[in-house]
C-alpha cells in the first residue's frame, strides 16, 4: 500500500495550524454558501493555494465514526468483478450499503457513488477503505461526507 493512502488519527495539537485553518475554511465555505474561497481563506489567513492543496486531505472526525454515515467516490476501471470486490470488502467489515450510484463508463473508466451506514459491528473504517483503495482497477478514493 502506497504511504499516501493511509489514515491517521492525531489530536488537534499535533495538526499544523495551516490544516486547520483548511477545516476552518471548509466550515465556513459549508455554512454561509454565498462565501467565496478567497473570502474564506482571507478570514482564516491562509492562501487560496494552501486551501486547494489540502482540502481533499484534511477533515474533521466527528467522535467515533459508528453510527455514523460515509460517502465515498472512486473511479475504476470498467472490468468485470470489480464492482462485486468493493461491495464484498464493505460487506467483510460489516457495513451497510445506504445508496450506490455507478456512471455510464467512459474510456473504460466509472465513477462510483457509495454512502455506507457504519453500524456498532462495523470493523475498522480506515482499514475498510484502505482496502478498497488498495483494489485492482481502483483509480483512487475520496471521501466526501461524515454525518
């Protein structure tokens, strides 16, 4: 597994302040949608570059995932059982499948929409989408929400 596809968990204190101000931003981008980028990354003083570089790396952790709902994108590519892999993996940790959306693929390549109910018997989230991440065929991941 590549080092750039893994999970960690680390206290607020041990966050370089540019990352949280990348959330910071993020909240305020998600609460006042008239807010521009510039205009959030000007309040939390960080630049528009700092913002784009990180924001599809850093989120909050809301408490303990369990309970809680996932939603993920990845692109794959279009062969037959990759499909099936991802829903068995997410099957194997015990997660439920709220809502799948695949699209049409172009040059062999598909997206796929999943939000996943992770339930009290729910294994190890982090681990769950390493997995899945790790596939063959699997382009990359990213997460969009937590609730």
């Amino acid at each position: 597994m590549a080092e750039d596809n893994q999970y960690y968990v680390v206290r607020n204190k041990a966050v370089p302040e540019v990352l949280l101000k990348v959330v910071e931003a993020k909240r305020l981008l998600d609460s006042e949608r008239a807010l521009t980028v510039q205009e959030a990354t000007e309040r939390v003083g960080i630049s528009r570059s700092s913002f784009y570089k990180y924001k599809d790396d850093i989120f909050p952790f809301h408490d303990n995932a369990r309970g809680k709902t996932i939603t993920f994108v990845l692109q794959m590519d279009d062969v037959p059982g990759l499909l099936s892999e991802v829903l068995k993996t997410i099957a194997e940790y015990n997660g439920n499948i709220l809502t799948i959306h695949q699209t049409i693929p172009i040059n062999g390549v598909a997206s796929l929409t999943l939000s996943v109910d992770v339930l009290p018997t729910t294994g190890d989230t982090s681990a769950m989408l390493a997995n899945i991440e790790g596939l063959n065929g699997i382009h990359y991941l990213k997460i969009l929400g937590r609730e």
